[in-house]
C-alpha cells in the first residue's frame, strides 16, 4: 500500500497565484486533515473531513479550502497566495477507530514569494 | 481547549546514554496521547501511543512514555540513544470521538553525538 500520498513536493508560487495540493489515500480511512508545519509552531490542522461531502474547519482555515467527494482524495486549494502562506504542508488520514493513529504524507513545501 | 507542551526546543544527548523527552499535556477527561517521530525532509511516523490500560507504553525502535495523570505528563525515554535516534519529535493528545482533532506541541529536537 502507498499509504498517504501527498504531491508536488515542491512548490514556489508567486503571491496571489492559487493552486491545489493533493492528498490521496489508499487505506479507506474515513478521517483525512490538513496540517501546516511552521518553525516553532508544531502542527497546526487547517481543515478536516470526517467523511466523504463533509468538511470543517480547523485551527487556521483563512485562505484555504477543501472539499471530500471521495473517500480516498481530500485536495488543499489555496485561493490567492500570500508569503504568510510559506510552510510545510501536511496531509494525514486515520481510521475511526478507538484511539487509532494518523498516517502522514511526506509534505509538501511550499514557498510563496 | 486541549493544549500539549513540550518544554525543550531542543535535547542533546551522548549516544549509549539515556534520554528523555518531555511532554505535559491539558486535556479534558481521559486523552489518547501519542509520539510521532519526523526525520528529515519526511512525514510523520508515530512511535507509541497510550489509549487506556497500563501507564508503560513501548514503542518502536526502543522507545517508551509513562503515562502520568496526576502530573498530566507523557515523557519519552530510551534507555540508550543511538546517533540514528536524531530527529524532531512531537507529542500530540486528542480526547476520544470520531471527530476529535490532533493537537500536536511544538516538537522537541533530539541530537544524539558519539
């Protein structure tokens, strides 16, 4: 299994620019979650999705949007880019389970100049 | 609001000696709480976790976490660190239910040096 796959990797985007970041998993967790990992900061979530046509927001949601119509797919949309938006950007899934554990992607890093 | 602390930006240990990372935490009710381990330029990967039951939890790769309700804290340990220990590591808690959300502290980097 691939687990959480997560692409670009990289990306430099100029402000005001949008784009979307992907984010698909293979192990049919129903949970899915965006993250922005920032020096000093830890994680912070920005959207979560608990199911496939349902979205919420997290600790940071300005600028960003998500949207769940498979259970597999959960893309990130940046609306218009802006340097505050430079981070590392984490896709993670888990399963409803008790107590069960997230799976991350492996970032994508973002610069916006 | 739940809240996770990690009080040292960064660890320094000698490899073969012991370590320890910390981590307290401030959670309503009965909280899972895990460890996640980042090596360089990767995802995170979670190393233990306790969600009920015996307060000794081990992990992979040596690692354990003593689970301490009355001091609210989650504290990492190995016994022997190795040089292939170095890494940021994360504590991270969420109250039960299917919706409930990581939070994660603000990561503590281990250096481990022959």
């Amino acid at each position: 299994n691939a687990g959480v796959t997560q692409t670009p990797k990289f990306q430099v985007l100029k402000t005001g620019q949008s784009m979307t970041l992907q984010c698909a998993q293979d192990m049919n967790h129903e949970y899915m979650s965006w993250y922005r990992q920032d020096p000093g900061m830890g994680l912070r979530l920005i959207h979560y999705s608990v199911g496939a046509g349902i979205t919420d927001q997290g600790e940071v949601p300005n600028g960003y949007n998500v949207s769940r119509s498979t259970t597999e797919d959960f893309p990130l949309r940046l609306l218009s880019a802006a340097p505050s938006q430079t981070s590392v950007y984490f896709c993670a899934s888990r399963s409803t389970g008790r107590g069960t554990e997230a799976f991350f992607g492996q970032g994508t890093r973002l610069t916006v100049v | 609001a739940q809240s996770v602390a990690q009080p040292e930006d960064q660890v320094n240990v000698a490899e073969g000696n012991p370590l320890t990372v910390k981590c307290t935490y401030s959670v309503s009710g009965n909280p899972y709480l895990f460890w996640y381990v980042q090596y360089p330029n990767r995802g995170l990967q979670v190393l233990l976790k306790y969600i009920t039951g015996d307060n000794l939890v081990k992990g992979s790769y040596g690692f354990e976490a003593e689970f301490n309700k009355s001091q609210t804290s989650f504290h990492l340990k190995k016994p022997s660190a190795l040089v292939s220990d170095s890494a940021l590591y994360f504590c991270a808690t969420r109250t039960p239910g299917t919706a409930s959300k990581l939070t994660f502290g603000t990561g503590t980097r281990l250096q481990v040096t022959l």
